[in-house]
C-alpha cells in the first residue's frame, strides 16, 4: 500500500477514520452537529469500520490497531463488528480510552489483545430494548430475542474471561462457571463497573497501556 501524504493521513483520519500508514482504525461514534447524547454503537459506526478492516486486513495481513472510544449501542450492528474481528486474517489489537461499555465492551472482546488506557473504564449490564411495537406478539418475539442476545454476551465474556487472574485463582474453573459468575454479578449490580485494573484481573482486558509489557502506543503496532 502507498505512503500517503500528511494532508491525506490527516483527512482520512477524521473524514474516514483510518490511518492506512499506520495501520490503524478510529472506531467511534459519529459527530452530530445538535447538542445531543453521543449515539454509540450504531449502523454508521459499523458500515464504516468493517470497510476499513476489509481494507487493511489484505496480504501480507500485517497488524492492525484499532483505537476503540465510544458508549454502548445497538447489539446488531455491535456484533457485525464482533464478527468482522473474529474472521479478520490480521492480527488485531484494541486499545480502549475512556470507557469499553455495554455493547463496546462486547466488541472489545473481539480483539486477540485487549488494551485499555489507565483511566478506561468498563461496564457490563444486560442492556434493554424497545421497539417500539404495540403489538403483544411482537413485544413476546422481541423479548425472547433479547434473552438469547444476553446469553450470547454472557457466552463471549465468559469465553475470553476464564484465563483471567480472578478466575485462575479457583479451582475447576470452566466457562460456565464463569458465565454463572457473570450473570449473578449482573443480577446483583445491574450494571457492573470496573476500573482498568479490575477489568484486566477479572479477564475481560489484557493489560493497561503503560505496563512492561506495553509502555506506549508505538509498542502495540510491535506485537
């Protein structure tokens, strides 16, 4: 792939949300011009991330790492991205500022390594729905689905967590286990906050940017 000017680095990172020198992916939520909550996950913040990981992820199929700052959002389009990592040929790392809440928390566990700033945050809840039909067959169908789409969050957590410190340190541990553990949690607190350290004693992060292994960003396009 060619090197690219800085004139167009710098407009493809903020028109297009992807550096194609570094290799490196801005997954956020789109600006909006009214003065409103950010809209998180979303059919925009999708579209355009899965196109530039199809981008990137060509031969050689060299790392790729994505800076990952956004809230929760919608479960669909938030597992169009799940998938699009799990199928990738590229290695990919997420580093996650701010916060790896609700559906961008799921999306984070997509990432062979997960990385999280000193001061991120992460939040697991079960989320809610609503939409918007009247209908009682409707609202029945839509909440079946939404039990199943909590299990299958639950499922992914538990996966990546049970190599976790927390979860090492009991014996016979397994992934149901570990989801059971979850899913008690998540009765208990509804949503469930977690410091960066935490996130990574628990299972649900790798490590904090800052540490021996990864003291900066320039050591995690090394990996």
């Amino acid at each position: 792939m060619p090197r690219q000017s800085k004139d167009q680095v710098l407009y493809d990172m903020h028109n297009h949300c992807v550096n194609l020198n570094l290799r490196d992916i801005y997954l956020h939520s789109y600006y909006i011009k009214d003065d409103v909550d950010e809209p998180g996950v979303d059919y925009r913040q999708a579209t355009t991330f899965i196109k530039n990981l199809h981008m990137l992820d060509t031969p050689p199929y060299k790392p790729i790492l994505v800076h990952l700052q956004s809230t929760g959002g919608d479960w669909d389009n938030g597992m169009a991205m799940f998938n699009a990592i799990q199928f990738a040929s590229s290695y990919v790392t997420m580093l996650a500022y701010s916060q790896a809440s609700s559906m961008s928390g799921v999306v984070f566990q997509a990432a062979p390594l997960r990385v999280m700033m000193p001061d991120c945050h992460f939040m697991m809840h079960y989320g809610w729905g609503g939409g918007g039909s009247n209908h009682p067959y409707a609202i029945k169908s839509e909440a079946e689905f939404g039990v199943v789409a909590c299990k299958r969050m639950l499922e992914i957590f538990a996966e990546r967590a049970v190599k976790g410190q927390f979860f090492k340190q009991k014996k016979s541990t397994t992934v149901q286990s570990v989801y059971n553990f979850f899913d008690k949690k998540l009765r208990e607190q509804i949503d469930w906050y977690l410091d960066s350290e935490e996130t990574v004693y628990y299972g649900l992060a790798d490590d904090i940017l800052g540490s021996k292994d990864y003291p900066d960003i320039r050591s995690l396009r090394e990996v």
